[in-house]
C-alpha cells in the first residue's frame, strides 16, 4: 500500500471526508486529495497531525517497516522472515476494523486447532 492508499483507507476507516480531515489538519480538502492521489507529500508538521487524527504512526504512513519493527519489538516479537509477510503483520492494525481483526483471529484460532 503507497501513501496515498493508507490515507484513504485510514481517512474512511474514521469516517472522514477529505474536507473533514482537512479541517483537522489545517489543509483545503483538494490538498488532502493530492496527498491521497500521491501527486503531493505532505510537510513533516502535517504529516505528524495526520498520524495523530488518523490514530497511526508517521512510520506507518511513510511505510517505514523497520520503523514500526522497531517501535513494535519486544523481545519476544517473531519477526517472520518474509519481508512481504512481514509488512502485512505491521500494518494489520492499521488495515482493518476492529471486528475485522477479531474474525482474524477467530481464523487464526480455527486453523491452529487441530480438530476442527
């Protein structure tokens, strides 16, 4: 997913309009338009207050895997070995719903468990 794409996809899982965001964020709505067409990148300072509105990370937004790695590493946390599956993983919480991570789950049990 490119920059553009995460915004859309986050901006419409907070049930924002481009003209909503823009007024959190202190940018006309054809600004955010060109952020989510990818023919601008924003300014370090907006790029922080859209992270903030959007509940996300600048790492996130930039596609910064070894930033959310990092950010997202314990000591127990599995890196998976597979960049591309790898990046699906950090990104999950930014992709989908709650209730969307929750039959994620509910999958991830049902095929775990051997009986079913």
């Amino acid at each position: 997913m490119n920059f553009g794409e995460k915004l859309v996809s986050l901006r419409k899982k907070h049930r924002l309009t481009q003209k909503q965001l823009a007024e959190k964020i202190g940018v006309t709505p054809s600004t955010v338009s060109k952020y989510e067409n990818d023919n601008h990148r924003p300014p370090i300072f907006i790029l922080a207050k859209l992270a903030d509105e959007l509940g996300t990370t600048t790492d996130f937004l930039l596609d910064d895997v070894a930033g959310l790695r990092e950010k997202n590493s314990v000591n127990a946390f599995p890196l998976i070995g597979n960049p591309e599956l790898e990046k699906w993983y950090l990104e999950l919480p930014y992709s989908y719903s709650e209730e969307e991570l929750l039959l994620l789950k509910r999958i991830s049990e049902a095929l775990g468990n051997k009986n079913v």
